[in-house]
C-alpha cells in the first residue's frame, strides 16, 4: 500500500515532534495536498533547483528537507525570485514538500546528534535541554471527550517519545451554579448542578502551552471550562546541541582531519591551538556559536559548528574553547543517512510501500581557492 503525502507526515511527526520546533520556527506540510499518493520520498537538506532536479529525475513524489523553504510570510508567488520559482516548479512537477527544522535539530535524529554518533562520543547529552514539560488536566463531559483529546494532541500535547495524542481519562463528578447572566452547556441557571465528566490528562511542552490551551478552549463545550496546569520535573533527553566524551583523547588538529574525511567538508575553520588536546567535544550543527557559553560550562574542549563570525570567534577563544567552523552545510549533512533509514523503517512498520532515497548532499556554496 502507498502511503499519502499526510501518512508520510505523521510518520515524520512521530519520529521528530512539531511541539520540539520553536515557536518562529515554520515546520511540517509546506506545498502539496495530504491526499496525494507518495511512491517515492527525497530526504534533503534544502530545496535547491540541484535537490529539485535530482528529486525530478528519480521520481520523487514528496521531498522532506531540514531548512524551510517558506520562513517568512510571502505576498507572491511568483519566478522572480529564488523561493517563489523553486515554489512553482515543486507545483508544475507535483512534489510536494515537508519541513523538519528546529524540531529535527533537537531529537536523536537530528544533525548534532548524527554527528555524534560518527564521532563515537559516549555519555551524550543536549548542551541546552529543550523546553520544560507541564501536564494540563481539564474536565469535560463525555459526550465532548474524544474531540477534546483530538484537539489537545492536533495541538501538539500528548507527544512522549514516538507516539502523540497520548492522553489520560477517568470518570468523576463535577458540581457548579450558574449566575443568571450565564447560557451553561448543562444544567440550571440559579441551582447546584451534579454532572458526570471526565478528567482528560496530558502533557506538552511548556513553549507550546498557549497553543494548547487555545485548543482546548475552541474545542470545550462549556462557556468557562474547568482546567489545571502542573510544572513536571520530568527530564527530557532532547535539545540544542549535543556534548559527549571522546573513546580516546585527540588534537585539535587531528580531530578536524577526521571531520574532513567524514564530512567531505572542503574547508573547516580552526579557531585555538591546532595541538590542544581534545577530551569532551560539543556539537552544535548549522550556526551554533549561540551556545558556546553552555559548553564551556559543561567542560567541553571543542565546539563544531558551523557560520561562526569573526566576533563570537574572539569571545570563544578568549574563554579558552577551541573551535571548529565546518561551515552551515558540512555541519549538518551526516544526519541524512540516519534520518532517511528512520523514516523507512517506520513507514515499513506500519505497512508502507514506498521507496526512499536521499539526495545528494548540499555543501558549503563558498569555493576555496
């Protein structure tokens, strides 16, 4: 069976949550129709005219890239720009596109952690963990139960690991009295009313919280429903960056080699003493530097990241962190063979016919001369 371009959505929603993006962020469906057959899927970097046609000649139905093609609100569509001819030719070749940005860049999957993992680093952890999690807790009648908990999980709660829309319910009483200027849902203006709800649980994470509770209330059949927010103390291995040690301590210098022959980087950046020994590597793909603070007080040896400007350059070597620029592309390129072999295994568990493939890495635009 192939799957539609909303079946491979959902399967990437579960692999890489959409409440993990930030809230600027533009991630999930950003041209096509979610009925549309997928028989083969593009995983990319970016959307490129390379990416486009390479997508072209290999039959790709749908295209999955890490940067949004669509960031800001566009007034036109139109060829006389970059973004607006790569949107009319997706839509002349029927290739539909998915984003996975902020969201990809803080799980397991993502470019930090697929580097990561080709370096070998152990006891791994997000430099900056992602956003505290609270739990909401409302009372709803049964009759409204279900859409409420399609509301919340459409919302972005219920998200644990892979599975979303996770909730919890249990029956119970709920008394209230209606003044006279109230229309209630149930029960008698000017009397006690006993009612039979439910209590719907869920949890989401805390940068999403308005866009839940705005959920919930469009969703509540009540003028005034009842709800709870919790603070969770629960830890979360998801996040900015990745900072892990090392099998076995290197140079500098020879630590940027080994990312050269991984990476097919064509120029990496070394800011420090070429022979400064390296124990705890932090990562931090595409532009990074933001966070270089953080792994210094995690006891990191190196940053690898990409974008570094000449300012944060002097801040970084002045705190005694050593530095690796493999550029924007070269940061995040190792994450598409992981990424790619996840969503096929997932489509493939749950019945899926359809062929993915990847396509052929965006390097650093910069020639070096």
């Amino acid at each position: 069976m192939k799957p539609s371009v909303g079946d491979v959505s959902e399967v990437i929603d579960a692999l890489v949550p959409r409440d993990l993006a930030e809230d600027w962020d533009n991630v999930g469906l950003q041209v096509g129709e979610s009925g549309e057959t997928v028989s083969c899927l593009g995983i990319s970097l970016d959307a490129s005219p390379a990416s486009l046609a390479e997508a072209d000649r290999l039959g790709v139905d749908m295209l999955v890239v890490h940067h949004p093609l669509i960031f800001r609100p566009r007034t036109n569509i139109t060829a006389s720009d970059r973004v607006g001819q790569l949107l009319l030719d997706m839509i002349r070749r029927g290739i539909s596109l998915y984003c996975a940005h902020t969201n990809l860049d803080y799980s397991d999957l993502g470019p930090s952690a697929a580097l990561g993992r080709r370096l070998n680093l152990r006891d791994v952890v997000p430099v900056v963990p992602s956003a505290d999690l609270v739990k909401i807790a409302a009372f709803v009648p049964e009759d409204s139960l279900e859409v409420l908990r399609r509301a919340l999980g459409d919302a972005g709660a219920g998200n644990i690991g892979a599975y979303s829309h996770c909730t919890f319910s249990a029956p119970g009483e709920g008394t209230f009295r209606p003044s006279e200027s109230t229309s209630p849902y149930i029960g008698k203006r000017g009397e006690v009313n006993r009612v039979s709800e439910y209590r719907v649980e869920t949890v989401a994470p805390r940068n999403r919280l308005g866009a839940v509770l705005s959920a919930l209330l469009r969703a509540h059949p009540y003028e005034e429903p009842a709800y709870d927010v919790y603070p969770l103390e629960n830890a979360r291995d998801v996040g900015a960056g990745r900072i892990g040690d090392l099998p076995e301590a290197t140079s500098a210098e020879d630590l940027a080699d080994h990312l050269r022959r991984l990476s097919g980087c064509r120029g990496l950046r070394l800011l420090g003493d070429p022979g400064e020994r390296i124990d705890r590597v932090a990562v931090a793909s595409g532009s990074g530097s933001g966070i270089w603070r953080s792994v210094l007080g995690m006891g990191g040896d190196v940053l690898l990241t990409g974008d570094l400007d000449y300012h944060s350059a002097e801040d970084i070597m002045a705190a005694g962190l050593v530095a690796i620029d493999m550029g924007h592309a070269g940061s995040e390129a190792p994450f598409l063979g992981d990424f790619s072999s996840a969503i096929r295994d997932e489509l493939c568990s749950r019945g899926y016919d359809c062929r993915v493939v990847e396509l052929t890495p965006t390097l650093d635009p910069w020639v070096c001369l």
